[in-house]
C-alpha cells in the first residue's frame, strides 16, 4: 500500500490549540504546518513565507485586515477557512472534513463547497465529509455511507 499524506480539519475544534495558535497572526498559522519549506540554515526565510500566506489567503477567500492580525480577532467561518489553508499546504491527498460548515454563513459555506468540489475535479484529491446535515451530505457527495456504531449500516446514495 503507497503511503499518502492525510489531513483532517474539524471546525469544533478550529480555534483549539491543536488546529490553531491563537495568539499568533492568521499567516503564521496558516503557514505553521509547511514551515520547512521556508527554512535556510535553521532560520525561516519570511519573503516566500509571506508570498505564500498572501497567495493561499486570497485563494482561499481568508479575510484579515493584514496576515499579522491575530487569528483570535477573526470570524469562525474565517478562521475555518485559514485552518484549512494550513492544511492544504500540505497537499494531502485525502482530505477529511468533520462538519465543514458547522457555524458559518451561507456567504462561507458556498466558498467552502467551491473550494471542495475544486480540490476533487483540479486537484484529485479525495475528501470524505463528515456531517449531520444530510441535505449537505447529499450535495457534496458522490457515495453516501452511514456508519452506526462502527460497521456500514445503509448506502443512501451512489
């Protein structure tokens, strides 16, 4: 079996010390995952770092008034959306979305199910979605499985 990178965002927990430093600006979040890339001899090289951060948060729709204001002061849905910047600087090749749009706006759950379906058709990357809203469910998806209490217990849709 070939090894893949995996991602997994959860808004519950977008703002919760795992997912996020709230005490950090939103670029250094979203970059937080992928700092490697901007490494050079054991310090961080902040002009490409910063071509990114601007990059993926005009792609991304992350509003903040500049990529320094701390991620605490944003909006969830926008706070959701720089989590999951972060996460896909990683390139994952699965992507697993619990509750993508719990919280947020109609305005944020449409760029976020633009930004789904996109990642699918342009990039291949495969997401599984993990909602209770069945009507959501049902529009992002191209095979539907409940699971109760682990087994597969119905197909809805396929």
């Amino acid at each position: 079996m070939q090894s893949m990178p995996v991602s997994a965002w959860c808004p519950r927990t977008a703002s919760a010390t795992a997912s996020c430093q709230l005490g950090w600006g939103v670029g250094h979040n979203i970059t937080l995952a992928v700092l490697n890339r901007f490494a050079k001899g054991g310090r961080i090289d902040s002009a490409p770092e910063l071509d990114t951060i601007h990059t993926e948060m005009k792609r991304l729709s992350v509003r903040a008034a500049t990529p320094m204001l701390s991620i605490a002061s944003l909006s969830g849905g926008n706070q959701q959306k720089a989590v999951l910047t972060k996460m896909l600087l990683t390139d994952p090749a699965i992507l697993i979305l619990d509750e993508p749009t719990r919280g947020v706006d109609v305005g944020a759950k449409f760029e976020i199910y633009k930004l789904m379906f996109a990642l699918a058709r342009r990039r291949g990357v495969s997401i599984i979605v993990v909602s209770s809203e069945l009507n959501e469910v049902l529009g992002v998806s191209d095979r539907v499985l409940v699971i109760g209490e682990g087994p597969v217990t119905r197909r809805l849709y396929q």
